[in-house]
C-alpha cells in the first residue's frame, strides 16, 4: 500500500489536469447515456414496465454503496487502475487481475454497447435529413431490419428509418393499418457509424486528457440542456393510464413482476457506470485526495435523480410495451405529435447522440489506464504502459482499445453486450466494497483522505446489493461471464504469473 501511494505521489508520466469540475462531468458525460437514451425504454418493455423507477432506485442504492467505497480508495489511492489497483492493494495479485480483467467487460465492452446505441440515433437523425446509410452498414451482423418512413412513424409513434425488427415493431406497424410486408427489409452486416464514432474518440484520446475533458465538458452541457427540455416539455403530455398496471404481472422468472423489476435492475445498472470511471483519471487529477470523492460522489447523486424523473415521464407519455426500440426517447418525442416533435426530434436525436458519444469517450478512456497500471505491474506487456512522449497518454493500449472496439460494436447486438457490461461492473464493485472492508482491519492507521461511513454497514451491504442484482440477470449471461474468466484466468498463469513484479520477474523500470 505505501510503495502505491509513494508511485500516486511521484509518477508523473501523465498530465495532471483535471479539477473537480472536469471530473464531475466526467461521471456525468459516462452515467447519462446508455441509461437514458438506450437502454430504460428496452428494460421497460422487456423486464419491469412502468415500475422501471423501482429498478433505478435499486440499482441507484447499490451504486451509492459502492461509490462511498470507490470514493476513499479513489482519494487514498489516486492511482489510475480504478478497481484493479484497489485489489492489488487489498485482496492480492490474483484478485486484482479477476478485477482487471473483469473491467474490460465493463470498460471496453461498455464503449462498444453505446456505440451501437449511438448508431440507432445517428441513422435516424440522417433519415430525417434525407441522408441514408445502406442498411447493411447500420446494425450488427445479421440483424433483420425494416424501413419506417417518417409519416407512417409519424401514425406508429416509433422512430423513423431502418431499425430492428422485433414484434413489437411489427405490432405497431400493423395496427397503423400498414402490412409490414409492403415495406423495405435489409440484413445487416457491419455497423458503420458505431465503427466512426469509436475511431473519433480513439483518436482524441491518443491526442490528450485535457483536450478529450473540454470536449466532454461541451457534449455533457448539451445532453443535460436536451434531458431537462425533454422532461419539461413530457410532463404536460404524460397520460397517467400508461402507468396502469404499475407493475404488470409476471410472465415467467425475470419477466415482470418483482422478479422483472430485479432484472431490469441488474440491466441498467450498465447505465450507471460512468462514477467509477472517473476513479480511472486519478493519476490525471490536479488534488485526487478531494477532487476524487468529490467527482465520484456528486456525478452519481445529480444522475440518479435525473434517471428516475425521465424514466417516469417516458413511460408516461408512451406504452412501455412499445419502448423496445434501439431510441425509445425519439420514440416518446414522435409520438407528442408534429407540433411538438417536429422541432423537438431533431433536438433531441441531436442531444441523444453529444450524449453517447461522452459515454463512449469516457469509457474508452477508462481501459487503457487500466492496462495501463496493469502493464506497470507485470501483468501484461510492457507496450500497454507505454506513454506517449508528446502527448503523455498511453497511446498504445488507447489504439488497441480503439480496435478492439470497433469490433465489437461492428458485429455484436446491443442487448448481448448490455447484460455483459452489467455483470461486470457488478463484480467489480462487489469486490471494491469488500476491499474497503479487509483494508479496515488489516491496514486500520493507513491515511484516508475519505472515509467511507459506517463501513461495518455499507460495505457488506454494497457486496450484497451487487451480487442479488447478480443474481437477476439471465442465466446465458452468466455463463458468458464464466467463460471470460476462464480466459482471463489462463492468461494470468500463462503470462501475468511469470512476468508479474510481485514475483520478482519484472525489471523496476515497470514501476
């Protein structure tokens, strides 16, 4: 733990540039995405209905628990690893690398899954604009798409241009008086704009922290301008019998219902991400031991309350049953009718797509600094530590981050990668609560900054919120999560044990 806090106080190969305004709008840019653009109208539709508030109020506790304890590890250990280097500190080498390798699901993963969210909103945006991309270069491979023109979105209350099909879709088009037949139908086979955008921030990225933070600070300033012009203008068309039943009945386990309602939680916990992400810039942060609780804490707070209004005014103003579209606020806003969306539309697509791509960008900052610390401790090669000698960022594992990314968003769904992320983050969180814990008893005199409060509380109560969300997720997500470790794990003791500094086999120019 010292010799980490000794390298926090005297590694200075990246810029320290950032104050607790830029990592405040850091969570931000991270947290109000996904959550809000992609995925609440999807969780709504599939899992909870209307009661999609009681699943952000769950996952919102979880996510505060685990934010104290991020906060006193953040400004104890400002060292840019995130959740990794609080393994490494707490619970051990092999520990640290479950969590390190865990967090690309949540990091990486998590760039790709918004990506394609992004792409949903860009092709709509460019469909109105009466620009059109080929079908074939808009969704993940294999992906059966339909053609909406405006006007008969305009009569289905769905979003214009190509997106997936999906029976609910085909639902509305039918009840328009429209057999979806008669209509276009294309197989996807790369997504292109999911491609662009993650090129875009690769290589703001590679250019520097500062410059990447005041781009984020402009796109965050103008989500959070279309968020509350959305949530003002809603409100007078919310019709309460949308609301009815609160809570539909339970279609089988995870399908509506308390159960549905704690797998919707387990889903959008994704959306909530981004205040752990800022604990990834620490080694970046001008004064981490009160900026870092400061960013964490505050981000986490003004988007938890901002995701609970807009779910509620989005399920008010249009069925949950037809939110399970790739844009459910475009959704909401076509169906307030064309004096309302004909300038709202745009304004939102607009809003929804500066908004993404701060996720996007936060996230894909958030990896490379991960490698970046675990390179440093011998685990994986050293080209991942590399810095770049003008710019100060680790350019290497930022353009391998970048490549890997784009193929993930070019050829995978969003639904596939969303539960991904999810039982990610969750896992890493549950052992960050659990770190802070251990570290109480073993190391009790260490200097903290930021104490968690009652600790005996809400540590063991983060590690049990993360893990019954957990538990609600689909079974097949599970073992997807089971086979990642397993690489993971055969990676460790074929590289990370021979090479790792702990053992001894690592030159000190690691460090």
């Amino acid at each position: 733990m010292a010799s980490l806090q000794h390298e926090a106080a005297h590694d200075q190969r990246l810029r320290r540039a950032l104050g607790p305004v830029n990592l405040t709008t850091l969570g931000i840019g991270a947290i109000i995405g996904a959550g809000i653009f992609v995925l609440t109208g999807q969780a709504a539709a599939k899992y909870a209905g209307p009661a999609i508030v009681l699943s952000f109020i769950l996952a919102g506790t979880a996510c505060a628990l685990a934010g104290l304890c991020y906060a006193e590890f953040a400004a104890m250990i400002p060292i840019s690893g995130s959740a990794y280097t609080y393994g490494y500190a707490t619970l051990g080498e092999l520990f640290a690398w479950i969590i390190g390798w865990d967090l690309i699901l949540e990091y990486l993963f998590a760039a790709s899954t918004v990506a394609v969210g992004w792409s949903g909103y860009v092709m709509s945006l460019l469909y109105d604009l009466n620009i059109h991309i080929p079908p074939a270069l808009s969704a993940a491979a294999g992906t059966h798409l339909i053609e909406v023109p405006t006007a008969l979105a305009a009569a289905c209350k769905m979003k214009s241009g190509w997106g997936p099909i999906s029976d609910a879709v085909l639902e509305q088009i039918k009840a328009a008086g429209t057999d979806p037949a008669t209509l276009s139908q294309a197989t996807a086979v790369f997504n292109l704009p999911a491609v662009l955008i993650i090129i875009a921030c690769t290589v703001l990225l590679v250019i520097g922290i500062k410059e990447s933070a005041s781009f984020n600070n402009l796109v965050v300033g103008i989500k959070m301008l279309v968020i509350l012009a959305f949530i003002a203008v809603g409100v007078a068309y919310v019709n309460p019998a949308n609301w009815q039943p609160f809570i539909p009945a339970a279609e089988g386990t995870g399908h509506f219902g308390w159960s549905g309602i704690l797998r919707a939680a387990g889903v959008i916990f994704f959306a909530y991400i981004g205040f752990d992400s800022v604990s990834t810039a620490a080694q970046e942060a001008k004064n981490p031991q009160r900026d870092m609780p400061i960013g964490i804490l505050l981000s986490l707070t003004i988007c938890t309350v901002i995701y609970i209004v807009v779910s509620l005014v989005l399920t008010g103003v249009v069925s949950y049953t037809k939110l399970n579209v790739p844009a459910p606020i475009a959704v909401a806003v076509d169906s307030l009718g064309p004096s309302v969306s004909g300038w709202m539309g745009p304004v939102i697509k607009v809003g929804a797509i500066a908004g993404l791509s701060s996720v996007i960008l936060v996230m894909m900052l958030g990896q490379p600094r991960v490698f970046y610390s675990m390179s440093k401790d011998g685990l994986l090669p050293p080209m991942f530590s590399a810095v770049h000698p003008r710019f100060r960022t680790p350019w290497l594992a930022q353009i391998l981050t970048g490549v890997v990314a784009t193929l993930l968003a070019g050829f995978f769904p969003i639904d596939v990668l969303g539960e991904l992320v999810s039982i990610g983050t969750l896992l890493a969180f549950a052992i960050v609560c659990a770190g802070v814990f251990v570290l109480r008893f073993t190391d009790p005199n260490i200097v903290r900054p930021f104490r968690t409060p009652a600790y005996w509380l809400v540590c063991p109560l983060g590690v049990f919120f993360c893990v019954w969300l957990m538990v609600g997720l689909p079974l097949d997500t599970w073992m997807r999560l089971l086979v990642w470790m397993a690489i993971g794990l055969a990676i460790y003791f074929t590289y990370g044990v021979r090479h790792s500094k702990l053992n001894g086999k690592t030159p000190e120019e690691t460090r």
